[in-house]
C-alpha cells in the first residue's frame, strides 16, 4: 500500500526515534536472514502466552521481529510516512515510550483473546502512530496506491473496522501458525487511543495551540513572578500588578483631559509604582520601605475610590 502527502508542512523526514526504531527492525531482520534461521529467531522473540513466566522480555521484543520482507516493509514504511511529523509535534522521547506502549496494547490483546501462537510484528504500535497522526491532523489526505485520495481519520477507521471484523471472524490467531493477528492491531489501536485521551500531553498540546493563536500585545510583557516566592507573596504582588495596571490605565486616560504639566507628575508616579514593584519581585514584600508600603495603600485606595 502507497501512501502520499498533500501537506507541504515543514517538517524532517526522518527523526530520531523513527530512524532507531527502522534500523533495529531491520537489524533483526538481516540477522534472520543471516546468521539466525527464521524459526529460531521468532522462537526467540516473538511472544507465544505459555511462555510468559520465562521469557517475560518477549512481551517487548516481539514487535521487532517480523515474519517475512513484505511484513517488514509495510510496517517500516508506515511508521516513516506517519512516524517524523508525530515525533516532530512531541518529542523523541514521548514518541517512544507512545509506540511501546502501543505495542503492549497489542500484546495484552492478545494474551487475553489471542490461541497460543507465536505474536511477532510491530503492527500494533505503528498502527497507534497512525492513530496519532490521525487525531492530530484529521483531515491530511493520503494517496492510497498513489491514485485515491483518502482523509487520514477515515482510513484509520477503515483498518480499525477491518481488524475489528476480521478478528473476531478468524479468531485471534497470530505469526507464522495462525495468521494475522487482527485483535492484537486492535490493542494496539485501543492503547494509543486511551493514552491521547488521558495522557496530559495531549492537554498541553491544546493550550499551546490556543496560546499560539493569541496575537501578541503591544504593550510592556506581564511582570515575572519569581518561583521562590511563597504563594501569598506570589498573590500579593499579583494583586500590586493589578494595581499597577488599573493604575496606568487611569494615569493615561487623565493625561488627556489635564494641562500639559501633569504627565510629567504622573509619569514620576508610575515610575515610582514600577521601581516598588521590581524591588518587590527581587527581594519580595519585606524589602518594602514604610514610604513604599504607604504608596502602595495610597495608590489602592484612590483607585478604589474614583
């Protein structure tokens, strides 16, 4: 199956963790071929359920090992079509630990709904890839066999239907013995799905989406409040920029009805508001003089009372 792009987003075609993860499926793969006979090696490290209590790594290893070339090829250049753009979004790191986790929903699958055969592939996590680009970027086409154009979000569905019937008309029969194991994809495609609805990284994702989407203001940027600070501190000097605020708003408003003179008595007021609140933010409230502290209240009260 041939897949292409519509998008021309700017993004590398190869990242990180994608380039690792092909290079150790395909390692293994040359070792099949080599030095490891086929059967030995998916004897190895695919996962077969009686022999979970002394070849519990299995659980891991066996989406690195595949049956055969065109098994291998489908899944590599799946995760190299859908892999980078999700990797790039997230980080090496994440991606990683998103697509094993992926592949235990794919081994837990099987292992509860699975015949004892042997589970090899790494279908399920990058099947969860899939799901990832595809709730992320919904409506990217793809070219499936370069010539229909297909939103990504409807051939996801397209494969979780397929595996989903096809499961549950074959059995859950896996490997090389009992053909593909379609409720394995399926687990892959149910752990990546809970993972992007639960994990917060998906939450951050969203608030730095709406964040971009603000437009930045003209004025000065909003005053850091130091870490260190005690949490009342940190609510009080939140309170003096309010204030301070409210403050300018007034200052600069009344600047237009007064005499000429008078910016410059409110510009000496505001500068006098901002050395206060800097000296705050270094050395917190306690650093206040008593004419600072009476500042502040002054300046609290009149605009409480006009």
């Amino acid at each position: 199956m041939a897949y292409s792009f519509t998008d021309d987003t700017d993004y590398p075609r190869l990242t990180p963790a994608v380039q690792w993860l092909i290079a150790i499926n395909v390692a293994i793969f040359f070792l099949q071929l080599t030095l490891v006979s086929a059967p030995d090696m998916q004897l190895a490290l695919g996962f077969r359920s009686r022999d979970l209590g002394s070849s519990w790594w299995t659980i891991f290893t066996y989406m690195f090992v595949h049956g055969g070339f065109w098994h291998l090829a489908l899944n590599m250049y799946t995760l190299f079509l859908f892999g980078p753009r999700v990797e790039h979004a997230w980080s090496a790191g994440e991606f990683t630990r998103f697509y094993v986790l992926c592949g235990l929903g794919g081994w837990l699958a099987h292992l509860l709904f699975g015949r004892d055969s042997i589970l090899i592939g790494a279908s399920a996590a990058v099947l969860g890839v899939m799901l990832a680009f595809a709730m992320r970027w919904p409506d990217d086409e793809v070219y499936i066999f370069g010539v229909l154009p297909l939103k990504v979000k409807w051939l996801v569905a397209a494969l979780a239907a397929l595996n989903l019937v096809s499961g549950i008309a074959a059995g859950a029969g896996s490997g090389p013995d009992g053909g593909v194991a379609y409720l394995a994809h399926l687990g892959g495609l149910v752990a990546g799905w809970l993972y992007l609805r639960t994990s917060s990284s998906s939450g951050i994702d969203r608030v730095r989406q709406r964040v971009s989407q603000i437009p930045d203001l003209p004025d000065e940027p909003p005053r850091p409040i130091p870490r260190s600070m005690p949490r009342a501190s940190r609510e009080k000097v939140q309170e003096v920029d309010d204030i301070v605020a409210k403050s300018k708003a007034a200052v600069a408003r009344r600047a237009v009805m007064t005499e000429p003179a008078e910016p410059r008595v409110v510009k000496r007021s505001t500068e006098q508001l901002d050395h206060v609140l800097d000296k705050i933010l270094e050395r917190g409230l306690e650093s206040l003089t008593p004419e600072e502290h009476r500042l502040l209240e002054a300046e609290s009260r009149r605009l409480k009372e006009g």
